[in-house]
C-alpha cells in the first residue's frame, strides 16, 4: 500500500504588477511606430515590429493577478507545483504560469447537532464550533481533494470520538464528564481534530461545545436520575454533617461536665440531635417536665 507524498507550501519570487503596468503602454508605442514604418518601404521590419508588439501586449496582460489581504496564490507550470505567493496587491508572473488562488482567512464553522452515545452507553446531542485556518496552501490545494469539505467530515468524526470516551455527567466525581469538564473536553477535541485535519494543510485555533443534552427519548428519564441521585448527594453530605455534630456536642458536654449521660441518655440525645439536623422541617420543641424514665 503506497503511502501518500504530502506536498510542502515554499515561496515563490514574483513580480509587482505595478511595475509590469508600463509595458503595456510600450507596446502601443511601438505598435503604432510599426504601422508608420509600413508605408516607408520598410513593411518587413515594421510587420514584424507590430507582430512582437501585439504578442508582448497579450502575454503582458495575461500575466497579471491580483491578490487580496489574507489570500495566496499556487503557481504552477503545466500542473507542476512551483510555489505559492503570499504578497498581496498587483501582480505578475509569466504568462504560462497558472494561478491557483486559496484564502487563508479564518473559517468559523458550528457543527449540526449529532446523537451519539457517551461512554455508559446513553444517547446525547452535541454540537461544537470550530475556528481553523488554512497555514500549507499546497497540502490544502493538493493533498486533499476538497479541503473545506474534508474538514467539516473530520469536525464529525472528532466530535463522535471524544463524546463516546466520557460520560455526560458523574455526581460522584471520580472522573471527568462532558458537563463539568467542558476546557479538558475542548482541549482534547481540538487535538483530536489537529491530529485529523493536518494532513489538510489546516491549523485549529479554537474549540468549543455549543450543545450538549441528553437525547430527547431519555431527557425525561434522565432528569429524574439526575433529581434523585442530587437528592442522595446531598442527603450523604447531611447526615456526615449531622453525625459529626452529634460526635463534637456530646465530646464538649462531656469534657466540660455539664451533664452525666448514660448510654440510654445518651442515645436518645443522638436520636433528637439526628433529627433536628437532618430533619426536612423546623423541630418543635417538647418540654418534659419530668424524667426520661417517667
């Protein structure tokens, strides 16, 4: 299996049009001196003035060119790559040198939202957006058949591969997720896209995210996933919370001998402080006027 020659961008030496502007005048020039020689018994001389005359003028004006800011030029010779100018203005090479022109601007593409299934095997909607430029003239103009067109497939194929190596979202935390880590998902979506798009002739400068859901089929179900694991989350944190409460007031009470508790005492005085800090409602307040044991 032959492995593809990437073609390289070199610079190409051309010349200003602002200076290649006076031959045509010239031409007319000696055009006209020609047509006065004609009369004079001089028509050979002055048939051939006006034939290199009128040759010059044409290949003169076919070798002009123009290119604007943030623009190139591919020069070739009979489909042979010679090099890509980048001096933007008037300008001229030889007439037989074909100009093939690329822009170099920076291209701003948002993805159409795509279903894929993230790393526990849910479906998701993502999109992203992507600013990249073209920096090898020859690679884009050359080495691929349609740089435009191959990028945005590429944009696909990259959003597809990082979305299914992560989850949507990890209440634990034990690792990183399409929702809380939205920079480290950029970040690896645009290196997964320069390693893809290089072959192109292309830079990526930016990447980011500008969809991310669960598919409409599971939103719903999701949801309530998402309401019912929070709801242990925070649950969990209450009652640690609450135990190491209980464990500090009954450490003080008993250091300062504020009040002797045995076990039974001391296991309803867990009890009330458990549900007081844990509690979803505000305590209500009970005055026993007489002993626990009555």
């Amino acid at each position: 299996m032959s492995v593809l020659q990437a073609t390289r961008e070199r610079r190409i030496t051309t010349l200003s049009g602002y200076a290649m502007l006076l031959v045509p005048p010239l031409c007319v020039v000696g055009g006209l001196a020609a047509i006065g020689l004609l009369g004079t018994g001089h028509e050979a001389i002055g048939g051939l003035m006006l034939l290199l005359s009128i040759s010059l003028f044409i290949l003169t004006l076919a070798g002009f060119y123009l290119i604007q800011p943030n623009q190139a030029a591919a020069i070739l010779l009979f489909g042979d790559y010679k090099g890509t100018d980048r001096t933007p203005g008037l300008r001229w090479v030889l007439p037989w040198l074909t100009r093939q022109k690329i822009s170099v601007r920076v291209h701003n593409v948002t993805s159409e939202k795509l279903k894929i299934n993230d790393k526990r095997g849910n479906p998701v909607e993502i999109a992203s957006n992507v600013v990249w430029r073209v920096t090898d003239t020859a690679q884009a103009l050359f080495d691929v058949d349609d740089y435009k067109a191959f990028v945005e497939i590429q944009i696909e194929s990259a959003v597809r591969a990082i979305g299914s190596r992560y989850p949507y979202d990890d209440f634990e935390h034990e690792e990183k997720t399409l929702r809380g880590d939205g920079d480290h998902v950029a970040d690896e979506l645009q290196a997964e896209l320069q390693d893809r798009v290089a072959l192109a002739g292309v830079t990526v400068d930016e990447c980011r995210l500008t969809h991310l859901a669960y598919a409409p089929e599971i939103a719903q179900a999701m949801l309530r996933r998402q309401q019912a694991e929070a709801v242990i989350a925070a649950r969990t944190r209450l009652v640690e919370g609450a135990v190491t409460m209980v464990e500090l007031a009954l450490d003080q009470l008993s250091a300062k001998n504020v009040v002797e508790l045995d076990d039974e005492r001391r296991a309803a005085m867990v009890s009330n402080l458990m549900v007081v800090l844990c509690g979803e409602r505000d305590s209500q307040p009970v005055i026993n006027t007489g002993t626990l044991y009555q």
